[in-house]
C-alpha cells in the first residue's frame, strides 16, 4: 500500500490483520494439524496451534518516526497419553522439532507478507496443561511485530 507522504510504503498494521497472516503462515507448516486464532478446549488433531494477542505498546522512535509494536503467543499442544517418562520424551521431541519449523517460517517469512516491517519469534515459555483430553504438553512462542510508522 503506497501514499505516505515521502512516497513509502505505508504498512496497515493491526491485531486483526497481523493475526491473519501469523494463521496462514502457521497452516502451510504441514507439522501442525489444527491452527485457531482463540483457544479451545479440544482439538482433533495434534500438534494444535492457538494464537492470541497479549501486548502491544507505540514507543518514539525518532522526530518522524514512532516503533509501533504488537506481540503474539503462539500456543502449541501435543497430549500425553500418560504421565509416564515415554510420553514426556515423545511429546517434547514431537515440540521441540514443531518449535524449530515455527521459527524458521518466521525467519523466512520476517514481513507476514507485507502486514508488518519485521517480526521475530523467540520459545519463550515450555509447561503442562490439563485440558479436557487430559494432559498436554504446551510450548509458547512469543512473536513480536514491528512497523515504524510515520508521524
């Protein structure tokens, strides 16, 4: 989209537009069997991805410029089908090699097609979850996108 006022490119950037780009650049990674922008309590396939909001902040950047940023989790489950020491292995190995692929999309991918100016992606957080299936092993990844919007 083109009309700054020094002739850039002009990036809107919003929740709305950023997450649908974060969903489709999540559901070409075939490793991932579901992909929902809210949660669920159940999925039908697995690993399953949820993304959500959880900050966003405009910081001054220089005279002419503010750093507009919006961060995302990005959920990932994989059950367990027991507590035993084999499904621990096998859930972390299954999300350890997820995470990897999640990551490197966002390493190709840094604009969100054109949503954003640049974005990065850090494991930031590994835990379990009880959810109605039982026990999940759970890895979020945080996402920060960044645009610098004229002022």
């Amino acid at each position: 989209m083109s009309g700054g006022l020094r002739g850039e490119t002009i990036i809107k950037m919003s929740f709305v537009s950023i997450i649908a780009q974060i969903k489709l650049l999540l559901e070409a990674i075939t490793d991932i069997k579901e992909v929902y922008d809210y949660d669920r309590g159940t999925f039908s396939g697995y690993p399953a991805a949820v993304i959500y909001p959880t900050e966003n902040k405009n910081d001054f950047e220089t005279t002419t410029q503010n750093r507009v940023q919006y961060v995302f989790t990005i959920r990932l489950h994989e059950p367990m089908e027991s507590t035993s020491a084999t499904d621990h292995a096998k859930a972390d190995r299954i999300l350890r090699e997820v995470v990897d692929k999640v990551i490197a999309k966002f390493d190709k991918n840094y604009t969100l097609n054109n949503a954003v100016h640049f974005c990065y992606a850090t494991p930031s957080v590994w835990g379990y979850q009880t959810r109605e299936t039982g026990a999940v092993r759970v890895a979020e990844i945080k996402l920060t996108c960044v645009k610098l919007q004229t002022i």
